[in-house]
C-alpha cells in the first residue's frame, strides 16, 4: 500500500527518525495556521500525491511567511500535478504538507528494499541525492553502494558505518547518520514495509542528519496487524475500479487495451494475457476472480468489466480443477441475466464436467461465442473486436 509523504514522515518520527516539522492541510486556512504553528521564518509548501518528481512538477515551492503559504497554498491545491511519475493526466492535489524550511548543506539518497535474488533486504545509499535514482543506476552504477541485510542478524552498527562512510560523513553528520540509519531500519521492519526511499537525505547546516522527503510502501498483507496504518490509505490517490476490486476481493489491476478477461487463477490469468496479445489484441485487465469462481465472483467480475468504457469484448477463461465448470456455466449464465453485458463474450470452460458446461451455455438464450482451446478462445476474442 502507497502512503503520502506526511503519512510517511509521521510513522519515521514514531521511531526516532530525524524529518522537518510539518504539517498535513487540506484548505489554504490550514495551510496559514500550520505555518504560524510551525513559526519559522522559512517554509515550505508541499502537494501530496502518491507520485514523486513533485519539485520539478511544480509542487514543491517555498515560502517566507504564513500569507504566502497560504497564496502558494492556495495556487497548489486543486492544481492537476503532472511529474515523471503520474503519466501525462497527472494527479488532481488534495492535501499539502507545510514543512519548516531546512538548512541544507548536501543532498543524499538512501534506500531500503527487498532483494528478491538474495531474499535480504537491501539498503543503498548514494551521494548523488534530490535527482531520479534510476538514472544514477544507469549512468553511473559505481555512485550507489548496496549492504545486504542477514535477516537473522539484522541490520548492525557496523553496515550503518560502512554506509555512512561510503556517504563521505564525518564528525555529527556520521554519529547522526548511523542513528538514522539504524531507526529506519527499525521503523521499516516494525512497520512492514515494503519499500523506503529517502531522496533527498539531507544534511543540514548544523550537522543534523534529516529525511526531507520520504515514500514508504507497506506490505499489504501485513496491514491486518497494522490497523493505524491501514487507515492511512488514501483511495483517491488509486484507480477507481481497482479500489471497487478491492472492495469485492478480487484481483484486479487496469490495463490499457480493450479486451477484458476475467479467468480464474493467477498463472492462468497471467497466460491469457499473453495469449490474448499474441492474437494481436491488448488486455484491458488482469482479473482473478480465484479458484472457486462462485456466482457471486463472476457477477462481480462482470460488474468491474463493464465499468471499463474501454472494454470491447470480454474472454471468460476458467478451468474447473476445485470448482466444477456446470457450476461456473450456471454462474455465468445467472451473473449476465442480471448484469447488462454489451459487448461479445467469449467463453472457455475446460476440466471437470466440461460437456455438461457447453451443454448449458449451449442452450442457453444468452449470446455466447463458446470456444475449447486456448489459441481458439484467443482468436475469437480478436475476431470480435475487429
Ligand atoms: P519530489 O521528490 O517529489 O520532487 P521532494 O520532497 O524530494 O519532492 O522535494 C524536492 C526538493 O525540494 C528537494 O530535493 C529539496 O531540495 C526541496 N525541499 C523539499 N523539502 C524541503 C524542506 N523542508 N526544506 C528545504 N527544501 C526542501
Ligand atoms: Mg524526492
């Protein structure tokens, strides 16, 4: 799960994580009170999205006095935000972070991640901060220094040195960094992370070692022990239908094309949008609508397809391994009696009680493309679209 910067600095400071005083505001009002609250004599006023690359989108600027966070305030909200990371609609923004203005001396990076190769988690900082990491990853590999984590051991005071060290810190910029670093750690895995980025860390005039920004991802799976953080999801910031998904519990992510497959089984679902790509056609979705697929999960499945203007024809591909196809067919058959579908669909039944599944969909008066194999259910899907 995707949290907002503030969200983020909020659980950091929880753990003793060095970050600016802020605070989050949703109207210009609150924006000046936050800036009187903060009574600095240097602010800056910061759109929250779920999307980085804010400051050279516009979104990051800063202010002298309480009356300009509120005109800076007033000019960023409601403005659509568009960066290197919304794609080109960009996001509409509905909150600010009013953050005290920091000293900054230098700009660093720093990571945490899990390694998939290593099955460790990775901590990676570079002395090349505030600029998009991927291209430091491109252009200069050799600026970003990795440690890999012993999940056992955990993260030690010796690999915060090395970091730090490879950060070129010295004197109360190192003792800081290596408190930062060990806090992260502590604030990452209590809090079941599954991403932190720190771009820019900064060091400040006095030494001071600080997250001027922060994007901490959760483990969606852990949420279920973390129900403060659970709270923190911000539905505005993801995709309508995919938050509809959620709410059904099917696995739904939106894709670009137009045809709209509902299948049952990940790798089966995965499969299918290949196959459908190779017909020549691109998948409008990935749904798993899971091993059972009931009545219930195909009525709900067909509900999120129709929602997708782009959606031109669906391809039901279900395999009967736990769940019967006469069953499904009769889901089917009932989910489109109560569902208006528009479009052709293109149905692939195979495994326990096929025959009987054809038989039904068959003589149903629904409409109907039946197909048997995979490349066959492919092709007509295409064929109904063109
Ligand atoms: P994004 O990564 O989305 O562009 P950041 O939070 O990294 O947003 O902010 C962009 C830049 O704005 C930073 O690299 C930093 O130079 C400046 N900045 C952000 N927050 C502060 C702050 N509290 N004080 C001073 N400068 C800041
Ligand atoms: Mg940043």
């Amino acid at each position: 799960m995707n949290i907002h910067e503030y969200q983020s600095k909020g659980i950091l400071r929880e753990f003793g994580v060095a970050v600016p005083r802020g605070m989050v505001a949703f109207t210009p009002d609150e924006a000046y009170e936050a800036a009187k609250k903060l009574g600095t004599s240097k602010f800056v006023v910061k759109a929250q999205i779920h999307a980085g690359g804010r400051g050279k989108g516009g979104g990051v600027k800063l202010a002298d006095s309480p009356d300009e966070v509120k005109k800076l305030a007033s000019e960023i909200l409601g403005m659509t935000l568009v960066t290197h990371q919304t794609g080109p609609e960009g996001k509409i923004v509905k909150r600010l972070l009013i953050e005290e203005g920091v000293d900054i001396k230098s700009e660093m990076y720093l990571g945490i991640v899990l390694d998939r190769a290593t099955s460790k988690l990775a901590f990676m900082v570079s002395t090349e901060g505030g600029v998009e990491i991927e291209k430091v990853a491109a252009e200069t590999p050799e600026k970003i220094h990795k440690i890999f984590v012993d999940p056992a051991v955990g993260f030690t005071a010796f690999q915060a040195r090395q970091l730090a060290f490879a950060l070129g810190l010295q004197g109360d910029a190192l003792k800081n960094g290596i408190k930062f670093m060990m806090s992260l750690y502590n604030a990452y895995t209590k809090s079941d992370a599954s991403l932190a980025e720190i771009n820019p860390l900064v060091i400040t005039g006095s030494g001071d070692v600080m997250a001027l920004d922060a994007k901490i991802n959760i483990d969606g799976s852990a949420l279920y022990r973390h129900k403060d953080i659970a709270e923190l999801r911000d539905t505005d910031e993801e995709e309508p239908l995919e938050v509809k998904a959620s709410e059904f519990g099917l696995n739904y992510i939106k894709l670009d094309g137009n045809v709209g497959c509902m299948v049952n089984g990940a790798g089966l679902a995965m499969a299918t949008m290949d196959l459908i790509k190779l017909a020549g056609a691109e998948p409008a979705n990935f749904l798993d609508v899971g091993g059972v697929a009931n009545v219930e999960t195909v009525k709900n499945g067909f509900l999120l397809l129709m929602s997708d203007p782009n959606v031109k024809a669906v391809l039901v591909n279900i395999f009967g391994g736990i769940v019967r196809c006469d069953r499904v067919a009769n889901g089917i058959k009932e989910a489109l009696s109560q569902i208006d579908v528009t479009v052709p669909v293109v149905v692939r039944l195979q495994g326990n009680n096929a025959d009987i599944a054809a038989k039904i969909l068959d003589e149903s008066s629904l409409d109907f493309i039946v197909a048997e194999d995979l490349k066959e259910c492919a092709d007509k899907v295409v064929a109904a679209i063109s």
